[in-house]
C-alpha cells in the first residue's frame, strides 16, 4: 500500500490524507492548524501524513481517495492487439557442430557461420556464450539484433524460448508496460503502477527542481523510474511465465523531461528559458547501462523527443493516430495532461507547443481529487431539479472527484449558474455551502468542490485553449478550419466532449469532429517496440514538428487572461 | 615495490626470495625444510616469501632479483615515432550560437548542426554536455568517433585540450602502455610495469585454472588487468600533463588467454582441448564497460585473435612487419614468450601455431632467473681461458641472471663441453659445484645455473623447434626454404641468435636471414590506435591465419622428443 503524494512532501496539495486512530504524531512546526477535523468527513482526526512525523507506533486509516491505485493500463479497446512485426530482435534456435581440434573456430564465429553472417558480439551475450553451448550440448536460441548499422549477439537462451519486447509508456503520473511476444506480434500483458517520482511531486516542474537541487536527488528520481520499469517488467513475466531474461528488446516513451530524468540527463537547462532539451533524437542504449533488468545485452529505444515540453509521448501519438490525421486536411492532435502536447497538422506540416495545464484536469491538486476508483465521482450532471447530479464509479458512496468529473462539475456549476462567467460561485445555492469562511459546491456529503478548484480548473483549461488558438493564429487558420481534433491521452478518453466544449477548455465545433482515440501514445510505443519501420517514422515525425515556445510570446498573457473566464454562450444554452 | 611472484604462491618458482631481518615468522607445514640459509647467499636466512607467515611484525630484505621492476616498454629504437594517422576519433572546437526561444533545439542536435553531420550520442557524453556547452559559454571540444557505421558523440572537453590515444599491449608478463596524440600522430610517452596477474602464476595455464577453479578469482583476475591498465594511463598522462579524461580512444592486445581474462570471457574452454575461444573478432567495447577510465563514452578497440593460443599480440606482430614479409617469398614470424606464437607465411598464406614454451627462456622459473635490470647477467661466454665470462647489466656485481643470458649460458656451457648432448652437466669442471647434492654452473659467487634450470631450457626450446619444422612440414617446405626468419617480441630482440642456433632454438640459417626487430606487438598495436585502415588490415590477417593446433597432432610428442637435445655440430665448431 502506498499513498498519494503529489506535492512532495510539501503539504501544498493535500492529497495524502490519514485518520490517526492509534498513537501520538507532532505536527510540522506551524501547520498544527491544518488539521482537517472541521471537514465534511466529521468527527474523525484527519491530518495531512506529510506535516506529521509519528511520535510512536500509529495505527492510521488512509482516506479512500489517498491510496495509490494500481493503474489500469489497458484504456485502449479490449480487442486483442496483433503488431505488425518488424523487430529489431529475431531470435533463431541453432544445433551447432561441436568444437574439435580441426573444427575450432571460436564459439562467437561458429554462431556466426551457423546464422550465414556477420555479427557483433555483446560483452555480456559473449560472456554467456561458452556457457550456453556447452550446457545446451551445441544448441541454442540466438538473439540476434539488426539495423541498418549491422548485426550483432545481444544474447542467448535455451532453446524454445520466448522472445518478448517490453514497451513502456512512462508518464508523469503512471508508468505502464505492455509485454508483447516479437515473434507473433502478440500483446500478452499490460500493466499500469504509479509513478513512483510523484514523491518528489505530482508535476514535471517541482522534480526537475528537486534533481537540479541536489545531485542526490536527480540519482533517486532515475532509481525510482527504473525501479518502476523494473517491477513491471517482472510482473508482466511473472503472469505470463517468463523470465526478463526473454525480454530482448525495449521502447520507452515519456515526456522530455520523464526523459531526461530517466536517463540521468541534466535537466536544469530544461526547466529555465529557453527549455532546451539536452537530447532529442531517439536513442538506443543498452538497456543495462540504466540499470534496467532484461537479457544481457539488450537495448532500450528511447523515442525521440521535439521539445523542451514536447516528449516522446507526444510523437506515440502522432504516430498512432497517424490514420487520423494523415492526408492534406487540418487536424489537431491534443494528449491532455499535467502537461497538454499539441500538434497542429497543416498540409502535412506539423506545428507543436505545449500547455502547461497542471494536474487539476486529472483531479490532481484538487481538494477532494481523486483517481479513477471506486468511489470516485466520473460524472456530474445538472438534474431535472436543478440540483447537481453525480454518476459515482462502482456505484458506491462519493469519495471524491477523479478527473472527469472534475470537467462536469466545473461545466454543470456553470450551466446551472450556480457559478457566474468568471468563476465565482454564487452564496446562497443550495448545493453551495460555506467552510472555514470560503464556498464549496457540495457534490456529495463529504465531497465538496471549493473556489480554489474552481480557480485552477481555469487555469488548466486557459492554457490548453490559449495554446490552441495560438497555434491557428500562426497558421493562419480558424477553429472551424479543424477538421478532425484528436484527443489522445488516457485521461481524454474519459472526459465529455460537451463539458470541454461548455468550459471553453475545446472550441465550439460539431461534435462529430472530436476523437477520443485513449492511451495512444501506448499504441504507439508498442508499435515502434514492434517495428523499426515504425522507430523510422516516429523519427521523421519528430523532426517534422517545429516547435513553438508558447509561453515566453508576448501574446501569450493577454490571449490567455481572456480565456480564463466562461463562455457565456454555453450558460444561456443550458436547459431551463 | 613488490616482490616477484612467479608460480602464484605455490613455492614452485624460488623468485620471491627475502631475508627475515628482524621477527618471527612460521612456515607453511611442510616447507620448514626449503630455506635457503645453504644458498651461496650465505649466513643470511632467505626464505621464500609465499612459504612464510609474519608472526610477529617483521622487516624484510627483500632480495634484489625478486624486486618487481619497472619495465622499460621502449624497446623500439630510440627515435621519434610518427604514426601514420586515420584515427577513429577526431576531435573539433566548435563555438555555436546560444540558446533561444525561437532557436531552441536539443543541445546535441546544436552540436549536430555546427558539425554539419548526423551524429548519434553516447549517453555519457549526452550527459555531459548540457553543462560543459554553458561552462564554456557555448563553445566546446567534441570528440566524435565515427566508423562504417556513423559517427557517435564520445565526450566534449574545454577548447584546446589533447586528443589523446592509449595504446597497450597487455602481455602475460608485463603490460606496456604508449600515449599517442591523435592528432600529429606523435607518441609522446611510454611505460611498463609487470602484469599483476603474476600473483596468480607467471604462466597463463596457472591464470586460467585460477579463473576456471573461482568465479572470483576470475573477477580479480580481470580487475587487476584493469588496474594495471589505468595506472598505466593515469602515469601517462600525468607525466606530459594531461588528464586521464583526454584519452579519447585505446587499443589492446595480448594473447588470447589475456584478452579472455581482460573481457572477463570464460577461459574454461581454452584451457582443455579443443581449446577453442569464446570470440576471436576484434571488438569495440565501451571502454566504461570494462572500468577503464578514459573520456566518459570512448571505446576500446580490442584486436582480434587467431585462435586458442594465439592470440591478438601475435596479430599486431605480423601487422607491425609486414614490411618485412609482404610479397610472394617464404617468410617466418616468431614471438618468443611465456607462449611462443609462430606464423610460417608461404606465398601470401598463413600456417599459424602456438608453442607452449613456458618461462624459461625470459628467465621465469630458473633458480637465479630475474628481469633485465641491474645485476642482471646479460650475456654468457667461453672465455679464452675455458671458463665462463659474462657480462652484467650496469656493470654491477651479478645478482641474478635474465632472459638472453639464459640463452647464452645453455649455449655455452654447451659449447665448452660443461653440459652434453642431453643436457647433463658434466663433474669436475672448475665451474661446477654441487649443492643439496645437485649439479650446478656457478655462473658468478652466488648467481648459479641448475640441471633443472637446463631441463626448463630444453623444454622451452624444443617446443618452440617443433613448431616449426612441423609447420615446414605441413607446408611442404625446408628450413632452408625460409628467407626471412623475423623474430618479434622485447625479449627476442635480446636474444643473440647464435646462441638460438647453437642451443637448437632456432634452425641453422644463414645470419643475414635472421631479423630482431623487437617489440613489434607494441608498434602494432600503435598503428591500430591511430587508423582506422590498420584496423581492417589486422582483422584480415587474423582472418587469413590457418591456425593449427600441433600440440595434440600425433607426430608433436615425436618431434618434440628428438629437438631436447643439443645439436653435436655446434659444440664441435667452438673455439677450442
């Protein structure tokens, strides 16, 4: 069991919340009066875990909302995924002829006059190669990798063994895995856990800050991501029956920064103007220069990043949703997300730019936020009565808020006027009712959506749409001139279209223009995990970007303080 | 200082002789009986060192031929080496415009763009850049490797620095080390210091079954061979004032068995039939991955071998000499060592072979044997007289006797009737004596020459001639048929070569046919540091060598009993 942290430790979000039953704890010096006793939730002593340090042994209830999930990383259709293949790994089973005193090439040369070629040996395949031959009475199952550049032994197995690929799509939030069988092109698994950086803080901003603090600390945010990738890794064997030894080939995606933490790239020129990224091309390293735990001397595809805020993820998508997009009309590809990454696709050129969006649209940073479980509120309707109405995932008592409910509630708190143009919340509403001096909307008893959520919902969504129109002014295009507007991204998949549009967070346009498309940056990775066609691609398409640094252009502020209230239009179309 | 250890601690070899000043000491069970107080050495009580254990805090003479020396690595001519340059890395001050907002690409595609290449990165290098681009205020030395395949960003250093290269020929003995610049081809230092693998047995038989017997001793093994290699480096660069981190490229070679221990390969294979290698190939390692410390992402070009026991030293060799051996003739390479590797090139093809000759011939294993150094009996005559002259190192007082001398002394005692056809010395000679009842030459007060001693000569010897009359034979040839007899190797080129022929080591050629051309694997291994071109020249002629493997050929035992002796003719044609 794990809990929730997504400020780091600093007791800004409030998201790591314990009922103390047992014990005695001490409060951080001056947050004694954060105690959360006066809370909807009543009589229970609920403290923030991070202020208190435990005095003695403690029993402590953790507050449903603050357990960390395992994720479900299977967002994508439930149809079986066949890849199209063509890996950089193919594994051939081999019977030797023995070694004899006329016969005695060395056992690398041997492997390579029974494979017909040429091939680079691995250190460590090299290392296990004697061994193997000997044990296997001359046979085994050679792991061969190829590209343009030459072949070369990454390792060795029994033969009649697997050969797995190990596709990763590491976020900022979660790091899910997919393990797919190279030989039939076959998706056996997937996997999805926390993020284990959200220890040093929920967003991109406060991680790079702590890496760039200390040495130490940029040790222990790559430890934690290959540790992540790690316990996936042997998870996704452990179910199917394999080792990670069968893994012979691995492709990462993340965001530039996921990226560079990831690779124990420097990040301090990343996180000050002008964001510039140490590396962007796609990179191939051995997967055990990072410590990561598979056959010896396998790779890591690293997928190219376009930006400073502009990652791999983004260019997954691009590459998934490519059916989409491709041709010579106008289309927009948006992946929502503590950080939003958007390409404007033009005639077959692609402008990109990202948003910085914070976590609130995910229900991250939000006073009740909380994932996508049971008990979290996913929907938020206006009723008959005018009175709000909540749809509660697995039907049970409201807990709190996951991310799209956070969208409902902010577009039916509006609708229903309970909320005026600007964002403020009316008195006197009874679903509006007054803590500690400041107005909530009351979702449920217990669960209460307060002015300042309100304040960094609108935040979030003026920075996606302010990147948007910035976008089209450059192209000199119009929002009408979108024809397809792709939302990627796990946490798109689940927002209502009309809740985006009545907030002003997506433009007005007919809805049949809207493609919820889910994780594809999963779809992606897994892909170019598949196919070196695909890596190909994805390189091409990350070239292709031309980047905009949005948020340093002079238009930026006034474009976006505009976009920050509501647009009255979708108040007056709401039902009586 | 060290002291010598030849048989690894087994107190077989008699070199690791000290005189116990002052303390107790305990022998180990059973030895009690092998000091050496009866020794010409006199009332001192040397005792063997790997025989004793302190029991006390002692002080310890340690005897002057068993002080591990410094090795002179030049052993070339003395003058200036220029090497004919196509290095794999070059390396290029750039200065690149700065960072913006609007020209914000990756750090490494900046560095990409001032070069006007694509290059790929190493993900040291990558991780070095962002910091050392902004230290130097955008401009930078980078060092770019490039091969076949593509170019790889290897390291960035400030403007101005050396490009430097580490060439080593990493022997079962010593290790020597040159440091090359780069960039004019110039070698600007040398040095040598024994291998200190010794610990583990001077032969490479004793190495391998310490390896085989003991993963760890197999791990210690290689890291002392790492060690070695970076204090080498280290000394080197700090003698002409550079940094270990201007090493942008290394060479090595060494016998197989050397190049198995230094890769941390498995040698369990080598050491019984068919002994077979794990990879004969040249390799290009990160040179990180084996711990040597250089430039973060250079590489290390590992050059190829031949076969089981003849390994890349021998490639170097023929590389170096190739001047000598080029065309259409019928040509002999010799490298006389611990192992004595023999090439027999007949019209452009190559019968390659190894003798097993042990250390003998350099003085290893031989009651008074020691390195060339000080005291050192060099040379051994009949003097006019009839009795034995020599001649000494630093005309000092004989403490022991070293490599050519033993050559020299079996040569002559030889010539002067004092020792047989068989190789028995014979009583009553003025230069006998006889000590715990052996027979022994007293070569000078204290420095004698034993029957057992004679027998490793014998040993050595015929297994070196059997080589290569077996190979004449092979080939269809005469020893008359050799044109030119090429002798390689640091200690071959001491040797006096009619001392080689009267002994039998060498066949009895016309003297003009003979070539001591001295440590060609050294210069060998220098042309493969600075060219890419030498590079494929020496993987083809690892290629292009038949390796044969005579030591379990039927005819060997035959061959090799007929060649213990001494040849009648010689001892006929001395001076009477």
């Amino acid at each position: 069991m794990r809990i929730v942290g997504a400020c780091g430790g600093r007791g800004t979000c409030g998201t790591c919340v314990v009922h103390i039953v047992e014990g005695e704890v001490e409060h951080r010096q001056g947050t004694e009066h954060r105690d959360l006793a006066d809370t909807p939730a009543g009589h229970k002593r609920w403290v923030q875990a991070c202020l208190v340090s435990a005095r003695s042994d403690c029993t402590v209830e953790v507050a449903p909302r603050s357990l960390a999930p395992v994720v479900r990383a299977e967002l994508e259709s439930g149809e079986a995924e066949i890849l199209p293949l063509d890996p950089a790994v193919v594994s051939t089973d081999l019977a030797l002829p023995e070694a004899t005193l006329t016969d005695n090439l060395s056992d690398a040369d041997r492997l390579a006059r029974a494979l017909g070629a040429r091939i680079d040996l691995d250190l460590a395949a090299a290392r296990q190669l004697p061994g193997a031959l000997r044990a296997g009475r001359w046979s085994l199952r050679a792991h061969v990798r190829s590209d343009w550049r030459g072949q070369e032994l990454i390792g060795s197995a029994d033969v009649g063994r697997p050969t797995l690929g190990l596709a990763v799509d590491l976020g900022t939030t979660n790091a899910a895995a997919f393990l797919i069988d190279l030989e039939s092109g076959v998706r056996l698994a997937s996997l999805g856990i926390e993020n284990p950086q959200v220890a040093w803080g929920a967003d991109l901003i406060s991680r790079i800050n702590a890496a760039v603090k200390s040495e130490a600390a940029a040790l222990e945010l790559q430890a934690a991501a290959i540790a992540a990738i790690n316990a996936l890794a042997h998870d996704l064997c452990h179910a199917v029956g394999a080792a990670v030894n069968d893994i012979v080939d691995v492709a990462v995606c993340g965001n530039t920064a996921m990226h560079h933490l990831l690779l124990g790239l420097p990040v301090a020129q990343l996180g000050r103007a002008p964001f510039v990224a140490a590396a962007a091309r796609g990179m191939d390293l051995k997967a055990r220069d990072l410590g990561l735990t598979t056959c010896p001397g396998a790779y890591v595809h690293v997928v190219p990043n376009v930006g400073g805020f502009v990652g791999g993820d983004h260019v997954t998508a691009l590459l998934a949703t490519e059916e989409r997009w491709a041709g010579s009309g106008t289309h927009l590809v948006m992946d929502i997300g503590t950080n939003t990454e958007i390409s404007l696709i033009h005639r077959g050129e692609f402008l990109t730019a990202s948003a910085p969006s914070g976590p609130a649209l995910e229900g991250g940073h939000i006073s009740c936020g909380m994932r996508a479980a049971e008990g979290a509120i996913e929907r938020v309707r206006l009723g008959a009565d005018g009175r709000i109405a909540i749809e509660v995932i697995g039907g049970k008592e409201a807990i709190g808020l996951c991310g799209s409910g956070v969208l409902d509630a902010v577009a039916t708190l509006h609708r229903a006027g309970i909320m005026d143009d600007r964002g403020r919340l009316a008195a006197g509403h009874a679903d509006v009712a007054e803590i500690a001096g400041k107005r909530v909307a009351v979702l449920a008893p217990g669960v209460h959506f307060t002015q300042d959520d309100i304040r960094s919902v609108q935040l979030a969504k003026a920075a996606i749409r302010t990147a948007v129109d910035m976008l089209l002014v450059l192209a000199g295009l119009e929002e009408s001139d979108i024809e397809r507007f792709i939302i990627a991204g796990a946490f798109g998949a689940y927002i209502d279209v009309d809740s985006g549009v009545a907030t002003g967070l997506f433009p007005d346009l007919p809805r049949q223009r809207f493609f919820q498309v889910g994780n594809a940056a999963g779809v992606g990775v897994r892909r170019m995990l598949a196919s070196k066609q695909a890596r190909a691609r994805a390189e091409m398409l990350a070239q292709g970007c031309r980047y905009i640094e949005l948020s340093t252009m002079a238009e930026f502020q006034k474009c976006f303080l505009q976009r920050i209230g509501f647009p009255a239009n979708t108040r007056k179309r709401t039902p009586a």
